[in-house]
C-alpha cells in the first residue's frame, strides 16, 4: 500500500525545494530535504493551496475519526456514569446515547470547512478571534489535547502493565505508547490515514472476543437508584468534554481533501466517524464497570479504578492469547494520542506564530516531552483527574463553537469565498478579535453559576445540576451575535464600556 498517493510525494526536485520553502523548512538543510523525500510532511499551519488540495475518498476522514475514538479511553469515560454519578446501566446508556447525538455535530460539521478553506482549524479561528485574540483559543485547545493525550498514555500503560502482572512497571508502559504515537505523527498526513484506516480492526476483533468470553455477565445488571436530573446533567457536561473539544481540531485533518467534495458526505462520514465508536464503547464501559461488582476476577482487576485491569481480567479465560489481546487494547490508545500530537504541532505554531519556520515534526517530540512526564505524575490519579479534566474542558469548547459557528454562518453567510484567503497571517487584514474573546469571556460569568465540580457547586447547579456547557453555547453564541454585528474595534469598544 502506497503512503504517497494523496500528496504524490514523488515530485520534482524543484517542486520539493518550493514547498520546502512554503512550510519554513530551508532548503539547504540536509536531513529536512530527506525527511521530506521520504514522506514526512513538513507543513505546519499555512494553508494548503488548491492545487494541492487533491485528497480522496472522503471516506478516509471516517476511519481518523472512528480509530481515534475506537479505544480504552471512550470505554473509561463510559463508566464514569455508575462508577462517579451512581447512574444505572439504562440511565448511562440513554445519556451517552442522546447527548453525543448534539455534542458530535459540532466537530462533524467544521471538518467541512477543511476541504473548502484549505486552513487549519485555528486558523480558521482567526477570522473570528483575529489574530492575535486567538492564542486564548489556542492555548484552551493545546490543554485540552495534552490532557487528552495524558488521559491515553496512562490508560496504555495501566494496559500494558496489567499483562506482564506488574512486572513491567506503568511508567515504562506509558513511554512505550508515546514512542508509538510520536513515531506515527511525525511523519505526518499521510502515514497518519494509513495508520488510522488500519488501527481499528485488531480493536474491534478484541473486543468482540471479549464479549464473547464475558458477555454472560452483562445480561442481568443489578438494580439502581432513580437517577435525577442533576446527576444525569452532571454526566452529560462530561461527555460533552469527551467529544465537543474535537471541534479545535477538526478541519486539521481535512484541509488536504478535494474542494469540490460533498458537504454533506463529510459531515455524515465525520459524524459517524465520531457517534459509533464513542456511543457504542462508552456504553460497554458502563456495562462491564456495572457488572464488575457480581465478578469477583473482574473487581479485582478494576481495584484502584485500573481500567486496564478491568479489561485484562475479561480477557483472563482465554490465558495467554488474553494477554496479547490486552496489549492490542493498551495500543488502541495510540490512534488517538499520534493524531492529537500532530494537531498540537500545528497548535504550537499558533500560539507562537515566530515558530512557523521551524517543521511541523519538531514538535511532534515536543509534545511527546510534554506529555510523558505529566503522564508519570499523574499515573496514580486517573480517575479524579479525568472528571476534573473532562468536565472543565467542555465549557470553554461550548463557547468557542458558538463563536465560531456565528462567524461563519452569520457574518460570512456560510460561504467560504468571504474568507479572504490571503489574509490568514496578516494582522491588519483579519479582524480585531475584541468581539470573540469579549463574548467568550463574558460567557463565563453565566456559566460560573452553572457549574458543578467535586472542587465548585455554583448556585444556579445546586438546582439543575452541571448545565455549564449548555449555557456557553447558548451565551456565547448571543453575545457574539450582538458584539460581531456591532464590527468593534478596539477603539468603540473602549467607547462603549464607558
């Protein structure tokens, strides 16, 4: 199978030496010109020109998004809901199911944009939060990509540890899976389709072998509480964070596809991409974490919240082929955490838009420096850290797809020839963002209330329940729409405060 069909990575030596030039990469460094003959993209957050925008089927972007959700971490966010919220097994599945219906629209819909604009996701950003406005963004999604990428690492290494009976320490696990992902994103667009169109299966055929060895067990879940409103609202602002924060990321891996591709069928293959795999694990997280307790092998593989143990204890009838299976699972990981490296060396160009000469790749082991040492520390803390982590980071999601959503649908009409396509690293040209991050802030004054943490009850939650996301969606979004009409700069909008 060929690497290099999408990009035909065979071209020119002149060729190669321009575009060496368009991704800040000097054509007079050596290893640079081979890495690139060899398939590493270069390209960091310039937009891909038309000519060069030649990607197809639009299929391929279903399985990046379908591999990277298809994991042990969509399985641990499933069992929160009885393990954190004390919600039955019908309660969680109903609340997994409804809410990812609405919160993978969104990510679903700006992978659209990709095709269209040829921009990266956060540069599209800039024509709403301008160009300096949308580091604050930027800087909101490279948390939430680095938490994310955290969240896998550990899960991997708990994984990968639980097969050799703790003999192989987590930190070494978590180092091995980082390798893995770091190896894939940094060679870039086109070995990371090829990975992500692969990485699914040997996840699919572990997990049907392991419902097959211990589905006898999930048929009969004991009885729960009455769920209440504020528990079952609790839950979905954690989903929410498990899913909306793709829409920071979404046109990255769809900026190389045909502009002439159908809307429509990138938006049901991203949809689709994302609501299958994510509704169907996170559920069988729920429904292996509910039965655990009447399987005595299974409660102790789960002791200390060790999700990979869980699944190791399933997979424990089938001896030593259950091992292998674990480690395939631990590996499940990676499809996400390389994809997610590679957003994030995009990410870092935003944020320091000095750093657009150096290659996309070197930061590729920037995250991975990043990452692995903060995996470590927090190893032994996963649970706690995934409800802070998950619940917080869907608020600021929530309002940055209302502004960003106002922006193209109202103020450009949805079309993408009111994006002055030059413009995309020009100060002066793009909008002043005071409007956008005004909005975005402001936002929080509301959603504060609404929020409720183990750390922080607002007012407005101790009646309703976490409804933080839904108020920045629906805040953000008016204030935006009011700010954005008024075109602000930053002039009238000292004026106006005054």
């Amino acid at each position: 199978m060929s690497l290099k069909s999408p990009l035909d990575l065979e071209k020119p030596e002149l060729v190669v030496w321009q575009e060496e030039c368009n991704s800040g990469t000097p054509p007079s460094n050596w290893l640079a010109r081979r890495l690139l003959t060899w398939g590493v993209e270069a390209r960091g957050i310039s937009p891909v020109p038309l000519e060069e925008r030649v990607d197809h089927p639009y299929s391929k972007i279903f399985f990046v998004w379908f591999s990277m959700n298809f994991n042990i971490l969509s399985f641990s966010a499933g069992t929160l809901g009885p393990v954190a919220f004390g919600l039955g097994l019908r309660d969680t599945c109903l609340t997994i199911l409804f809410f990812n219906l609405l919160c993978c629209a969104f990510p679903a819909y700006f992978t659209t944009w990709g095709p269209k604009l040829g921009m990266r996701q956060m540069i599209i950003s800039r024509y709403s939060f301008g160009y300096y406005g949308v580091i604050l963004p930027c800087i909101m999604n490279l948390i939430g990509m680095i938490g994310f990428s955290i969240l896998n690492c550990i899960l991997g290494g708990q994984a990968l540890a639980s097969v050799s009976s703790h003999n192989l320490s987590w930190t070494v696990g978590i180092i091995v899976i980082a390798v893995i992902s770091l190896l894939v994103s940094f060679c870039g667009y086109n070995v990371l389709n090829w990975y992500e169109r692969l990485a699914w299966i040997p996840v699919l055929i572990t997990f049907i072998i392991a419902l097959g060895v211990g589905g006898k067990h999930l048929s009969s879940p004991p009885p729960a509480e009455p769920a209440t409103a504020s528990s079952i609202l609790t839950f979905a602002s954690t989903l929410a964070g498990f899913s909306i924060t793709y829409s920071g990321l979404s046109s990255d891996f769809s900026s190389y596809f045909r502009p002439n591709v159908s809307s429509w069928k990138m938006f049901f293959s991203s949809y689709f991409g994302f609501l299958l795999p994510i509704v169907t694990i996170q559920c069988l997280g729920a429904a292996v974490v509910v039965a655990a307790t009447s399987v005595p092998d299974w409660e102790a593989g789960y002791a200390g919240g060790n999700v990979g143990g869980l699944l190791e204890a399933m997979l424990h009838p089938v001896g030593n082929f259950g091992k292998f299976l674990t480690v395939l699972l631990s590996l499940s990981v990676a499809a996400n955490i390389a994809a997610t490296f590679y957003s994030i060396s995009i990410n870092i160009q935003v944020f320091i838009p000095a750093l657009v000469i150096v290659p996309r790749y070197i930061f590729s082991l920037v995250a991975t420096a990043i990452v692995v040492p903060l995996s470590i520390v927090g190893a032994h803390r996963f649970y706690q850290t995934l409800i802070d982590f998950l619940g917080i980071i869907g608020y600021w999601a929530s309002s940055y797809v209302a502004i960003v959503m106002i922006e193209h649908l109202f103020f450009r009409e949805n079309d993408p020839l009111h994006y002055d396509s030059e413009a995309w690293n020009i100060p002066g040209r793009l909008p002043s963002g005071i409007a956008a991050v005004a909005a975005g802030v402001a936002s929080f004054g509301v959603v504060v209330p609404s929020m409720d943490q183990a750390w922080f009850v607002g007012p407005i939650a101790r009646f309703t329940g976490d409804i933080g996301f839904e108020v920045a969606l629906a805040v953000s979004a008016i204030l935006y729409f009011l700010l954005g009409g008024l075109k602000l700069d930053g002039e009238d909008l000292f004026d106006l405060l005054l």
